[in-house]
C-alpha cells in the first residue's frame, strides 16, 4: 500500500493456475471481466509493490532514456557507470539486463 492507503499493486493476482501450472500475468489474458463486477484498481498487473532495488533501476533507467540513450550495449554500460547493481549486487551485463528485464515484464 501506498502512504495515501491506496493499493501499488493487485493482491488478486494467482501465481498459479488451478492445474499448478504458473499463471499468465498478461492483463487480461484468459480472463473476460464484467465492468459492474470488477473493482479497477491503479497497477492492476502487479502483484506486489516494487521493491527498492526496482525502484532504483527504474529511477536509473529513466534518467538513461531522458539522455536519449537506448543501445543496449550503452544502457548496461551507464547503469554501471552509475553504480546501479542486478539484484545480486553485481555489474549487468546484456544477458543479464535481458534477463532481468524479461522477468519483470512478465
């Protein structure tokens, strides 16, 4: 929750389907809602509120996409000049950026 007691995130999200295979966090994939049923909520594709280490990457990537840079290669490169770690405390690189990037658009 927010300072002001709003939800960052939805809490309804399944992280897994009832087989136990993972859920599809695609919004609205697999799912019709009825609009007088359904309570929209701000962040609906979020499962949980960003975590500190997000909120820096996030802060640093648009700081690096303000200055116009978008070559991956020179992404990577700034987010380590900057001191900006992966989530293991560790300088990225292309694959991991990827990786990492991946995940969090799932």
């Amino acid at each position: 929750m927010t300072a002001e007691g709003t939800l960052d995130y939805n809490p309804h999200l399944a992280s897994q389907n009832e087989d136990g295979s993972d859920a599809n966090h695609a919004a609205g994939k697999g799912k019709i809602e009825k609009p007088d049923e359904v309570e929209n909520i701000i962040n609906q594709t979020r499962s949980a509120s960003p975590t500190e280490q997000e909120n820096k990457l996030g802060d640093a990537l648009t700081e690096i996409f303000d200055a116009d840079i978008d070559q991956l290669s020179d992404v990577v490169a700034k987010l380590n000049d900057m001191g900006v770690t992966d989530f293991e405390g560790v300088a990225w690189t292309e694959e991991s950026f990827q990786v990492e990037m991946k995940r969090l658009g799932a």
